[in-house]
C-alpha cells in the first residue's frame, strides 16, 4: 500500500466517524425521528371503533403522588421510545443508552434522585416495561426496539426501591385490540 492510499483511507474512515457521531447526537436531542408523521394524542385509552391508535400508559408509581397518564397516539408508526414524544411526553436516557433505556419520564425521578449517567438499578429504582392486553407481560424487549401496534397497549411504571421490577404493573387495565385493515 502506497502512503497516499493509507492517508485517503484514514480521511475516509474519519469521515464515517465524524457522519456517525453527527447522527447519534442529531437523534439524542430528537428522539421523535421514527415516524410519527401526523400522529396525534389525546388523554385516554384508544378502543376499538373510530378512537384507534396505540395506547401509552405512564404510571409514576405511589410514591410520586402523580396521577397516571394514559393517552392513545393516533396515526402513528414507529418504536415505543418515539412512542413518547408522540404522546407528548418527554422522555430521557441514560449517558451510556441515550435512546434505548428509560430513566426519567416527564422529569421523575428528578436529578437529583437520579443523575441518568449509568443505568439505574433496583436499588435504586427505575423504569419497567410493560405490554399489555388482557393483563400486563413484562417487556423482553427495550423501548428503541420494540415497534408498536395499532391497538396494543404499553406501559411503564416508575419502580421504587426494592420493589420487583418485572411483578409491579401499571395501575391500569389493558384493553388491547386489533385495528381493522
């Protein structure tokens, strides 16, 4: 190999690098790129009938104080970690999956309860995945790849410390269904 040759590939590889890095911080500070299109929400659960869509449920737990949030996202396409912004909710990550692991919803746990800079743990407290349809199955699968459905029904319960994780559901009964066409 000629130096010109090694010199114009490092160029090239540096290049990718830099495209790369420009597209993960392009996406961290706008996690809503799936495509959610005209997408729309309202509060309440979606039901079979002219209200389709994907209904989110977001249950801070007990200890918070706040009130459970469930809206139904209408014409939306995409994974449920965009599912957020379409529902009008802000979500964020953590510094090591910045769009893949849920730490804070609508700011709780605060900062100061949680900095997001590793991944939060039991001890701590944290986010669960639900899907739900009849009853609440604990997600296998983490929020940037999982894809929703019209007529499926996720939901996140904020986890206190020492709680089991994959046994605290959302306090909300799921009513999944299937959207005709």
């Amino acid at each position: 190999m000629t130096r010109r040759f090694v010199r114009a590939s490092l160029l090239a590889l540096i290049g990718l690098v830099a495209i790369g890095t420009w597209l993960i911080s392009a996406h961290k500070s706008s996690p809503n790129q799936a495509s959610t299109g005209a997408s729309t929400w309202i509060n309440g659960a979606c039901h079979q009938g002219n209200l389709i869509g994907t209904t989110l449920v977001v249950d801070f737990g007990e200890a918070s104080g706040k009130d459970t949030i469930v809206r139904c996202v209408q014409n939306y396409s995409g994974n449920s970690w965009a599912l957020f912004a379409a529902a009008g909710l802000k979500v964020t990550g953590t510094s090591q999956y910045p769009v893949g692991f849920v730490c804070r919803v609508n700011d709780v746990p605060s900062v100061s309860e949680q900095n997001c800079a590793t991944t939060p743990d039991a001890a701590s407290g944290s986010w669960a995945f639900f899907i739900g349809s009849s009853d609440w199955q604990y997600a296998l699968a983490g929020a940037s790849s999982y894809q929703t459905t019209c007529g499926g029904v996720e939901g996140w319960r904020f986890v206190a410390p020492a709680q089991q994780v994959e046994t605290t559901a959302p306090r909300f009964e799921p009513h999944a269904f299937i959207c005709a066409g």
